[in-house]
C-alpha cells in the first residue's frame, strides 16, 4: 500500500469542527487493526489466570467465531455488552492488568493487520495522530494502544470499586458515542475532523465515520458495505496478520526508560568492545 488514501468523504458542511486544525486518523480496533474481538482474545490467559471457567471460555470462543464470521450488528454488541459485564463482576483490576501486561505480545501481536500497520506508519509520517477508538475495555484496549504508538485511546470505562469491577460500566465507547469522543478530541487537541481519518469494519461506527472528511470501511460487515457503497466510501480489504514486532521496532513519540537503558546499555557495551580490541592490538 503506497500513500494514505485520500478517497471521498461526508459532506463538510455537516461538520462541527472548522478548518483551522491540523487532521487526525481514527481507527477502530477489533477486524479493523486486529483480526479478533480484543476482549475475547484475552479469554485463555483470563482462565490461567483463575478469573474465568473453561465454559466461559468456550462461551467466548463460540462468540468470537460467530463475531469473526459475521460481525456484529447492535442487537448482538448489547448482549456481548451483556455478557462480559456479568463475566467481569467482581474480577481484580490489578489481576486483569497484569494478566494483560503479560501476555500481550503473545495474544495480540500476532493478530495484527500488516495493512492496518502500514496506514499506521503512513499516517504518522505525515504528521498525523492515531487514535484508537473501541468499545473493548481500557485495561486491553490502553496497552494494544501503547503497542502500536497511538497517540491516544478512547475504550470503554469499567466501574471499580475497591480494587474490583462491580460489572457496571461508566463510559460505553460505543455507537454515537464513540462520535462524540471525536468531538471532544478534535475541540481539545485542535483537531480538523473535516480533514481527519477513520477506518472501522462496523456500521455500529457509522456515527463515528460520519463526522470525519476521509471515512473508510475496513473489513466491512453486510450492513456497512451498503452504506459505503451508497455514500461512495472507499472500502479495504485487510489479509495480513502479521507478528507486530517484526514491522514496529520502536515506539513512536517519546522513547520509554526501557528503551533508554537498553540504548545506554548497548552503548556501553560497544564501547567496551571496541576499547577492547584496541588494548589487544597494542599487547
């Protein structure tokens, strides 16, 4: 893939935020940047961990087949809405970041679009800020942000009280919702959404695809590709999954203490060697 695509857009006058900004790129994350559901991805590592049992992760996984094949139209986000709320009740948040923490790489790096990497990386070289946006929780959806260099993250907030999640939720990153968050991080960060990007498989995101200049269908369900097709948005067709590390070797934005002390160390031991090779050539 050579370039951002700069296909057709919505009508600008139906924008709120005026052209004085810079533009953004928004993404959607589950069949968007990676090819599963991110919360059910975890639901293996969430049973070695002790949180769920074996039918719940079979529950998940029967989920996740039914979600990849078909999608997921909002009858069936609100009972999967439905189902990991109740799952969740009374789970250990530290429990479930650590769960997370861990296994990451080994749960997500592989499902990772090569094609959904590429835009990522062209989006950055030209200057713009990538935005995750999803209806998966910020404990998954934070750290998978962190991954791929997103300059932020909008995800679904659980309630906690005292260390544990009550299985309600404050904040629902989801249908219009999911909208308004772009308003608000257009209005915040300057953004010129009549400008901006955003890409997501769903027509549950079509709030969100709606407000931006450059909408784009990824992977799309039955119901999206309609609208795409009858608005003349452009669709993409991701393949690839790719093992992220092997296409990302360095965060973008700021490097993080880990990658400044494996620089000095590799530093220092270059330094070494070469000082080395001096004294045994003058022995």
């Amino acid at each position: 893939m050579t370039g951002v695509p700069t296909g057709p857009g919505t009508d600008p006058g139906r924008l709120t935020s005026a052209r004085h900004g810079r533009p953004a790129a928004f993404f959607d994350l589950d069949k968007t940047i990676i090819a599963k559901s991110s919360t059910l991805a975890f639901s293996k590592p969430f049973q070695a961990g002790g949180l769920i049992s074996r039918r719940a992760v079979l529950r998940s996984a029967y989920a996740q087949f039914v979600y990849h094949v078909g999608g997921a139209d909002h009858d069936q986000m609100e009972k999967m809405r439905q189902f990991l709320s109740a799952l969740c009740a009374g789970w250990d948040v530290q429990t479930v970041r650590d769960i997370v923490a861990e296994t990451l790489h080994n749960v997500v790096d592989p499902l990772v679009y090569d094609e959904a990497v590429s835009l990522i990386e062209e989006h950055h070289l030209a200057g713009r800020d990538v935005i995750i946006v999803s209806a998966s929780g910020s404990e998954v959806v934070d750290p998978i942000g962190e991954m791929l260099g997103a300059e932020g993250v909008v995800a679904t907030q659980m309630e906690i009280v005292d260390g544990h999640y009550t299985g309600e939720i404050d904040y629902y990153a989801y249908g219009v919702n999911k909208a308004a968050a772009l308003q608000r991080l257009a209005d915040e960060n300057n953004y010129d959404l009549s400008n901006s990007f955003a890409y997501s498989d769903s027509v549950t995101d079509l709030h969100m695809l709606e407000v931006v200049g450059h909408p784009y269908a990824v992977n799309p369900d039955r119901e999206l590709r309609r609208e795409a097709q009858a608005r003349g948005w452009p669709v993409l067709v991701f393949t690839r999954p790719v093992a992220l590390r092997s296409r990302m070797r360095l965060p973008y934005g700021r490097p993080t203490a880990a990658t400044v002390v494996g620089t000095v160390a590799l530093v220092g031991c270059a330094a070494y060697v070469m000082a080395r090779r001096r004294v045994l050539r003058g022995s």
